[in-house]
C-alpha cells in the first residue's frame, strides 16, 4: 500500500513539474524586442508578446511602416510567430504569405537570440542574430 502511495505521489510529482515547466516556457517568451536594420531602410522593427501569447509586430523607416497583430506558439524550443491581420500600414507579404506557417521563429543558440524570418526573408537559412530582448 505505501508503495503505492510513494508511486502515486511521485507520478504527481512529474505530472506538476512537467506543466510548470511548459508554463515558464511560455512566460520566458513574453516581453519586448528590437532591432535595427542599417540598409537603405534605417527600419526599427519591435516585437511585443504578451503573457497569453498575442502579440504584435511592427516596423517604421523610411518607406517601412506596419504594425500587423499575431500570435506566438511554443514548439518545442523554438517560438512561432504566426500573422492574424494587418493593424496599421502597408504589410506587404500578406499578398503571398501562407497564413498556415509561421511568420517568423525565436529560438536560443548558445544563450543567444536568433530569429528565422521564414517566410519574410527565405534567403536566410538557419536564422539570424536579429531582435534584441529589452530589459
């Protein structure tokens, strides 16, 4: 009987670890980010997710302006940002995006910061020291 208990118990045990742990994996990734890209552009772009997961993604620069609100998944290590609609200005690939796909991915290499552009920039393969998380 009380090893069954202990068994029961310690099943329990996993059980609550395992799903604070998936939780404090969503909370890691809620925040602000930045970066700035020096091209012709001189663009900011942001992106702000929130602790339910909504968030939104934006730029301004010369001839850059959108803010597009999104939605962002935990798979695995990585974070999937997926488009749901344009807020403000002119996002241009919604035209010839896949809305099935992420946007773009945030994963941690080396204890740093890389984003896959995905569909935005499919030259780039194997992601990007991009946004910035501020503190």
């Amino acid at each position: 009987m009380k090893k069954s208990i202990t068994i029961s118990l310690l099943l329990l045990l996993i059980v609550i670890t395992v799903t604070a742990f998936k939780q404090q994996q969503n909370r890691n990734w809620s925040g602000k980010y930045f970066y700035k890209e020096e091209d012709e552009t001189f663009a900011t772009y942001t992106l702000t997710i929130k602790d339910n997961d909504s968030c939104i993604y934006g730029a301004e620069g010369i001839q850059t302006y959108f803010n597009v609100s999104c939605i962002g998944k935990v798979n695995k290590n990585k974070y999937e940002i997926y488009f749901v609609k344009t807020i403000e200005g002119a996002f241009y690939p919604i035209d010839w995006m896949d809305k099935n796909k992420p946007i773009m991915t945030l994963y941690y290499k080396d204890k740093e910061l890389y984003t896959d552009e995905g569909q935005l920039n499919k030259e780039i393969k194997g992601g990007q020291l991009l946004f910035k998380r501020k503190q």
